[in-house]
C-alpha cells in the first residue's frame, strides 16, 4: 500500500509475508529514513540505528551479554526491584503507574549496564530525561522540516537538556570506571559496561571499538531498554483493569505459584504460563514500538511492484497485530490466545521485536522482566482505574499510556495471608528468561535494539 507523510513518499508492507520478506533481507531493505536520521543525534551509530554493514560486529560484541544464562541470572535482582517499587504504594491511595514502571526498568537497565556506579540522584535524572525525549521524539521523525527543531521555543530546549543530560551521564559513569582500579577487569565479564571497555581495549584479539562505539552502544541500551519496556507494563496493567476475568485468572495463578514467597525468583517462571501470556498479549494488542522505516539499498520487487533504490518502506507491528485474518478478535485482550493449547498464530504476524538478523537482542530480557514486574504487583495489589478515567493512549515514537494514574487496592496472597503494607510512597527511580512459547518466539522484540 501506497502513503504520504507529508512530502515522504512511502510503501507499506501490509501482510505478514511481506514483513517478513522486508525483515529477512537487512541487505537490500537497511536501516535508513527519517526515523532513523532523526534517532542518530540521539543514539549515534548503536545497534537500534547502525547500517547493514557495521550490525553483525556490534551484535556480535553485545550478544553474550544477553544470553538465556545471563538473563536468567537477572532475574533476582529484577524481582527486587520490583518489590521495592510496589512494595511501597499506599494503600487505597493513587499512583502514576507510568512513572512508577520508568522507575522501575530505569533502575533495571541501568544495573545491567553499570551495576551500582549509577546513584539514585543520575537514575532519576535519566527518568526525567527519558520522558522528556520521548514526548519530543515523534514529532522530530514525522515532521520533515529541520528548522522547525532550531529554534529556541522551550519544548525545543527542554528537549535539546534532556539529551544533553544522558549524555553527559553516561559519559560520567564511562569516566569514574576507568579511574576506578577495582574494576579494571582485563577480561570484562561484569556488567555490559566492563564488557565494552574491554572491547575497547581491545582485549581477545578483536580490532578495538572507539570511545564512541562505546558511548554509542550505552545510550541506545539505556534508552530502549527503560522506555519501551515500561509502556508494555503500564499497558498491561490499564488492560488488566479493563479485563476482570483476564485479570481473576493471573491472580489466581500468582496466589499458586508464589503461595508464600515474597517475590518470584527464577524458578518460578517457567510456572507463571497465564503470566507470560498477559505480557504476550500485551505485546501483541498495544507493541511499544509500533510502526518501523526502512529503505531499500538496490531495486528489488516487493508484492510485485519494482522498488527502486532509496524506496522508504514502513511496516506496523500494531497493524500486523490487528489483523483479524491473523487474530480472532483483534480488539479484545485476550492472554488465553497464548496458551499452549490455543490455535496456532500464522507464522509473521506476531512483530513486536522484529524477527531474522536483526531481531530485538533484548527481547528475552524484556519478557522475562515484564513478566517478573507483573507476578509481583499482581500478587500484592489490584490496580483500578481512577473515576471518570478515560481512553488517552496515544501513538508517538512509541505506543502506550505515559500518564496512566490508577489506585491500589491491597488483597491477600493465598495461605500467605495479607501482604505487609509498611511504607509509605516515595519518589523512586528505576529492562526474558525463557519467551514465550515456539508461536512467538521467533518473532518477539521492540524493533530493534
């Protein structure tokens, strides 16, 4: 299908087929567009926006970092901040579980890059940052006029700080690493930072990455890694709040499976099956990342039309997603589509993190995470929304609720009786082990980081 955004001329890929025709061959179909020209001053040349010539190295680098083994040894320390994030909402009383959920993967993401060298103090300002960027991000990719970005009106500056500001952070972090002889590691291995500057030392015998790869590679990961995961969760919780039988069935399964346990620890997913089919489901009726670019390098021919080179292609993973010829009832939440004994998905139209070469790296990751965030938070509190509360999800960069309040009703988990209520709310800063089953694995993943 043929559209126009504004004076960009553009063809859509509207069946999963074609997607995956698109998504298959990086060579011919690269990175490239206005999305991704506008996300570079922002991310530089990581592995969300990098050409088809340099991705192979640079997931080659990163993807150790990201393997079943090492995710599954995340997932104590996301449990933990899971329950120090929810365990402190007061009861009965209002949160903003939008700002709640960037808190929590903020403070997720960032351990997995730096451990403990970000304080509380730089992980909210990142928070802060991060909502900044994203509010200022859609418009720069859709809006084709440069100018309009330079002059000095205040969302300009305010947004033009909160770049400055990541930035400055993550170099800071780079910095007091280096100074830092206890954690000079010559062969890396702690955390996602010590594995870059041993690349950049150039340790194992590979040519050495540039300060900027380094600096690069960080942002991209923290930026992804934080903002798209907390809008599956926040999206999760609005449409559990909207879906009471959906919503009956995970409690019922947290009461079981973590019936006297204060948090789910790793042994415990492969049990939450209902659980991993709300994130799923979540991923699939509302994907953070919703509507992707690409342009082809060479003419290729693509639904039997010839495509010159330079062709921008688009593909929606939410349209994909949506197709009642893929998805029984595209519209309605439905966790149960993805059980095991549900009827297949038609191979492709399942896209949230993208699928071939460069599938999301850190799709596991951000399962497991979701679905450790919501076995948490479901087996302490129930999330209502606020009287009068209306429908405000929004498509920008990327897809779901940013400023969802909702109120906390404390419930009891099974034989372990109520769940302690004995802090007060605070302000907090805060991205999977096994996905989903073989329907959509293949395919899972916030394109793509």
């Amino acid at each position: 299908m043929e559209i126009r955004l504004g004076p960009l001329r553009a063809w859509m890929a509207c069946h999963p087929e074609l997607a995956h025709q698109v998504l298959m061959d990086t060579r011919t179909f690269d990175k490239g567009g206005p999305l991704y020209d506008r996300l570079r001053p922002l991310m530089g040349d990581g592995l969300v926006t990098c050409r088809h010539d340099t991705y192979r190295r640079q997931r080659r680098l990163l993807q150790p970092d990201f393997r079943p083994s090492r995710v599954t040894g995340h997932t104590e320390p996301m449990s933990r901040e899971a329950e120090s994030v929810c365990g402190g909402w007061p009861t009965e009383g209002r949160i903003d579980v939008s700002a709640e959920m960037l808190a929590l993967t903020t403070r997720v993401i960032s351990r997995v890059l730096f451990s403990d060298s970000l304080g509380s103090a730089a992980a909210a300002e990142v928070r802060d940052s991060l909502a900044v960027i994203v509010r200022g991000l859609f418009v720069r990719t859709a809006v084709p006029v440069d100018a309009l970005f330079r002059v000095p009106a205040p969302a300009n500056r305010r947004y033009r700080r909160a770049v400055e500001r990541v930035h400055a952070i993550v170099d800071a972090v780079v910095e007091e690493r280096r100074r830092d002889a206890r954690r000079a590691d010559p062969h890396g291995g702690g955390d996602l930072l010590d594995t870059l500057l041993a690349a950049a030392r150039g340790d194992g015998g590979a040519a050495a990455i540039s300060e900027q790869e380094v600096h690069d590679h960080l942002v991209t990961l923290l930026l992804t890694g934080a903002e798209s995961t907390a809008l599956c969760l926040a999206s999760a919780f609005d449409l559990l709040a909207r879906n009471p039988e959906a919503e009956r069935r995970l409690h019922a399964e947290v009461d079981t499976v973590l019936a006297g346990r204060r948090r789910p620890g790793p042994g415990d997913l492969p049990n939450l099956t209902y659980t991993r089919c709300v994130v799923s489901e979540t991923l699939r009726h509302r994907p953070p990342g919703w509507l992707f670019m690409r342009v082809t390098t060479r003419e290729t021919v693509l639904a039997g039309r010839r495509l010159p080179p330079g062709t921008t292609v688009l593909y929606s993973p939410y349209l994909l997603q949506h197709d009642p010829a893929s998805f029984a009832a595209p519209d309605r939440f439905r966790p149960e589509r993805w059980l095991p004994q549900a009827a297949a998905v038609p191979p492709g139209a399942m896209l949230p993190f993208a699928t071939g070469g460069r599938k999301c790296i850190g799709d596991r990751f951000a399962v497991a995470e979701a679905t450790v965030t919501v076995a948490a938070v479901a087996a302490r509190w129930r999330l209502r929304h606020v009287p009068g509360h209306t429908e405000r999800t929004r498509p920008g960069a990327t897809l779901g609720p940013r400023s969802l309040v909702m109120t906390c009703e404390p419930r009891s988990r099974g034989p372990a009786g109520p769940v302690p209520r004995d802090r007060s709310l605070a302000t907090r800063t805060g991205t999977a082990i096994s996905s989903q089953d073989s329907r959509t694995a293949g395919d899972n993943g916030v394109d793509d980081a």
